[in-house]
C-alpha cells in the first residue's frame, strides 16, 4: 500500500500570526452535548476540518466483565448508555443466552421486548429534547423531558428503578413479572406519548425544519462506508432494521414497518425519529394484546452465582437499539466470567467517522442541528 | 434451510481453501492465517459484505496469540460472517483493512491498537483514542493486572484509611 492510499486525519495546526484560521473546541463541558469533545478548525465562519476527543466516560466495561459472573455484568450493562439501560440489558442478556442455550419463558421474551421498546420511546424523546435544546426551542425540551417522564414512572413501576433498572432483563428471562394493574398503566402512559408525537407534528413549524432542512447532508454511500447504521442509516434510503433482517425475541411475529427517507439531512433524521415513535407504540399495543401468562424467568430457582459456569463457546450478538446497531461479542472458555466482551455501540461510528465527515465545510451555525440530529450518546462510544 | 449460509462458505472456500462453519441461521465463522486476510476481505466484500460491523482481539497468553475477529455484515445477504485470524503475540503486526472499509475500519483498528498493543500496518493514524497520558502497558491485555496498577497509583500504604486495600 503506497503512502497515497493511508486515510490521515489531520492534526489541529498551532495557530500562526499570519494566519486567519483558528481553533475552535466544541464541548466537552457538558452543555446538553454529552461529556465529549469535538477540535474544530475554522477559517472565518467556515469549518476545514474536525476532529473527534473522545475519551471523557470510557469506564473499560469490557475488562471490567471478564472479572464478573454473568448475574454482576446484567447489572453492569445498564450503565452502557445511561439513555437506553434497558436496552443494553438486553443485547447483554441475549448473550449469554446464546452461550448457555437457555430456552427463555415465552412471557418473559414479551416483557423484554416491550421494555426496550419504552426503552426506545423515552430515549427519542430525549432526543427530541436535545435536539431543540440545541436548535434554540427551549418549550420542546421542557414537554419533550416531561412525557418521558412518564414512562420513567412505568420503569420505577417495573424494574424499581427509574433510569437504572439494576438488570432487570437478565440472563434466562427477566427479574421479575409486571406488576398488577401495569397493562393499563402502560396503555394510558401510551396514550399520553401518542398526544406528545402529534404535539411535535405541531411545532414543527418555519422555525425548526429551516435551520435543519438540507443541512449535513450524509450520502447512502458514504453513509454505509462510514459504519452508520440505525436512524442515521435509515434517513439515507436504506430500508434496514436489525429488528427485521436479523430478528431477535419475538420481533418476526410482530407488525410493524421500517421508516425510510431519501434526503439524508438533519431534518430526515427528525423526522425518522417522530415515526419510529410511532411504530414503537405499534409494537408495544401489539405486545400487550398477545402477551400470554407463565413464568417469566428460566431456571425459576435461583442458583448461587459462583455456582453456575459459562460453557465454551463464541457468539456475536446483534440488536436494534434506539441509536443504531447494538453489538456484543461474547467469549467463553468455561469459566464462571465470560473470557472476552467486546460491545459495539452505534456512537463510536456516528460520533467519530460520520460527525468528523459531516462537519467539513459546514458554518458554525449549523454544527448543533448536525450534532443533535446524530443521537449521540457519549456513553456508548467510550464504554 | 441455511442455504445462503452454506453459499457463502462455499464461495469463499473455493477461492481460499479454508473450512468455515455454520453456527446458526445468519451466522457464519470462517478462519484464514493473517497473510490472506486482507485478500479475504475484499473478496467478501464484494460478495456484499458491506458493512463491518465491528473488529475485536482476544488475548491469549497462554498460546501466546492474539485472536482478531472481523464482524461482517451483508445489507443484502442478511449474514453475519466472523473473520477470524491468530497473530503472534510477541510482534502483533497485521496487514490494515482500510483500503477495503475506509474509515470503518480505521476507527476500530486505532481503538484496538490503544487497548490491546496490535500494530495495524498502513494505518496512517493510530493516536490513542480514550486514555489520556496512559504510559503503562495496553490495559486490555489478559496479563496486565489493573488491580495492582490501581492500588499504586490510587492508595497509599501509609494511610490508615487505604491500608485495606494492600491485605
């Protein structure tokens, strides 16, 4: 490979007197961006080039899990991403179910699934909040964080813990069944998340689609070259859905459509998120419907943890996540800790390779709507 | 059933001469020594291997090898296939995939050089990505023990309180 072919990043240049260009750091005080860093270089109000400062949250969870028994890492992987816990429960879950060959109570896959799918719902709500926060519309980020709430209360309901639910999508199922009278809790909480979809339809007005509209735009193929996947993907005009392609849980008996747009700007990212919203009510309603009764966790009886081992074996587990492709690779060699975890967070891509290529040659004006139309979570980036 | 997987391997193992096996539906592991990787990767990436969804290393230092997996997804096929290759662990070089998935793979392969030690040969930028003024060894590896590096930098012996930490 000659000297040619090398994809450097340029290093931010020391600023000399003669010079016009300058540097500009955007974050990483948290100010609604997350505890991370972007160096810019700017010429007048123009960017040349960015460069990403990761670094600010990275805990080494993947070397902290291969001290720990499966039951200590369920608990671990909530702290993944502090948006989407439950989430990240779940592709840690379907792991080590993989690995040990569990056969999950038909109920419990039913209450995992729709827990991620609030999971879902609240963390687009965040990012419908960041994201007018950063535009300048400060009455969406107040409503949008007031109706998460309310599924944060089904969460305190549920799991007992309103934004860490301590594992509650464990290996072999989940902890423990819904209590009573939570079907028509969810169902009501569902109904005011529905009024809050049609309230964004409303401000949806001048104001928020021009400073969005045409802005970053991500081509299909530099889209795919760059590793994005999820929202991001889908707003380029790729119809794909790990939830379809690669289906998990019970996800291929349920009905339910893939937003697609073909613009690939900021403001199609929004607009994939407000429909996401929607197919994720879609999915819950359906859930509720046909969920059956039985135990929800396997074995029921919980064996002391020091007791139970891993077998042998690899697996890569993939799922659907509120941000894009939520990926662990699980090893064991028959130990009581898994051998080696590797987790993929959609961020690592959208928020180093894609943020750096969209924000070339865009004006400063313009860097909170790329920023915030990514649905970035510098959690899940440094692990 | 598992006929497009089975396609896959056999494709593969008819340019390559090398086995893979089928895990499960969509799941695909095939292994290949670290001098056709990169050969390999192209191929499969015009078989419609688009998209690389993430590349991890194992530490084995009993073996003294280091194991890299490449996590492949196909938009098309609806496949996950795992590359997987063994380096030496006493001089981990391997040959870069940034010519076949771009900045993809530049972003994975400068993460694992931080965490791991494993030199990527053509990637022109592996700067250390989340630890800052870190002068130890490559903090993943299987033999770099955390807690004691923890206990040195963090506790002091002589303090009543943290002795504990030193029992």
């Amino acid at each position: 490979m000659n000297e040619k072919e090398l994809i450097t990043i340029e290093h931010i240049e020391p600023i000399m007197p003669e010079d016009t260009d300058y540097n500009f750091y955007f974050g990483p005080a948290h100010s609604g961006s997350g505890n991370f860093g972007v160096k810019l270089r700017l010429e007048g109000e123009m960017v040349k080039s960015a460069r990403a400062d990761p670094g600010y949250l990275h805990r080494g969870f993947e070397k902290l899990m291969e001290y720990r028994v499966p039951m200590q890492n369920a608990v671990l992987s909530d702290r993944i991403c502090v948006f989407e816990a439950l989430n990240w429960n779940l592709v840690h879950a379907e792991a080590v179910d993989e690995l040990t060959g569990v056969e999950v109570p038909q109920r419990a896959r039913y209450i995992r699934v729709l827990m991620a799918e609030l999971s879902r719902l609240q963390s687009h709500l965040i990012w419908y909040g960041v994201m007018s926060l950063g535009l300048g519309f400060d009455t969406g980020f107040k409503v949008a964080f007031g109706y998460r709430d309310y599924i944060l209360d089904l969460f305190e309901l549920i799991t007992g813990g309103r934004v860490y639910p301590a594992g509650y999508i464990c290996p072999g199922g989940v902890r423990r069944d819904l209590p009573d009278g939570s079907e028509n809790k969810i169902r009501r909480v569902l109904d005011q998340i529905e009024e809050m979809t049609h309230k964004m339809q409303d401000f949806d007005n001048i104001a928020f689609s021009k400073r969005m509209k045409g802005v970053g735009i991500l081509k299909t193929e530099d889209a795919i070259r760059l590793g994005a996947t999820g929202p991001v993907l889908r707003a380029c005009g790729v119809k794909t859905d790990v939830r379809k392609d690669d289906p998990y849980e019970i996800y291929n008996e349920l009905d339910f459509d893939i937003p697609v747009r073909e613009e690939g700007d900021a403001y199609a990212r929004y607009l994939i998120m407000g429909s996401e919203m929607e197919e994720s009510i879609k999915i819950i309603k359906q859930v509720l419907e046909r969920i059956p009764k039985g135990k929800v966790r396997e074995p029921a009886k919980i064996t002391p943890p020091s007791r139970v081992k891993l077998p042998e074996g690899e697996v890569y587990v993939r799922n659907e996540i509120a941000r894009g492709e939520g990926c662990a690779y699980m090893r064991s060699v028959g130990g009581k800790e898994p051998y080696r975890v590797k987790i993929r967070g959609p961020d690592f891509l959208h928020m180093i390779p894609v943020l750096e290529h969209l924000l070339k040659g865009v004006q400063i004006a313009d860097i909170p709507a790329i920023y915030w139309s990514l649905n970035i979570c510098p959690a899940d980036m440094d692990r | 059933m598992l006929r497009k997987e089975n396609k896959v391997i056999e494709d593969v193992s008819a340019k390559f001469k090398i086995a893979g096996n089928v895990q499960r539906e969509r799941r695909v592991w095939v292994t290949i020594d670290k001098d056709n990787l990169v050969a390999l990767c192209s191929f499969l990436k015009g078989l419609g291997f688009e998209h690389l969804s993430a590349i991890s290393v194992t530490d084995w230092p009993q073996e003294g090898t280091f194991e890299l997996t490449y996590h492949l997804w196909s938009y098309s096929e609806k496949i996950l296939l795992t590359v997987k290759t063994k380096l030496d662990r006493a001089n981990p070089c391997v040959d870069s995939v940034i010519s076949v998935w771009r900045e993809n793979a530049q972003i994975h392969e400068r993460e694992l050089h931080e965490l791991f030690g494993v030199k990527f040969e053509g990637n022109g930028d592996l700067t250390p990505l989340f630890l800052e003024g870190w002068d130890g060894p490559p903090p993943f590896r299987k033999d770099f023990n955390w807690r004691e590096y923890a206990r040195q930098q963090h506790y002091d012996k002589s303090n009543e309180r943290e002795r504990a930490y030193y029992d």
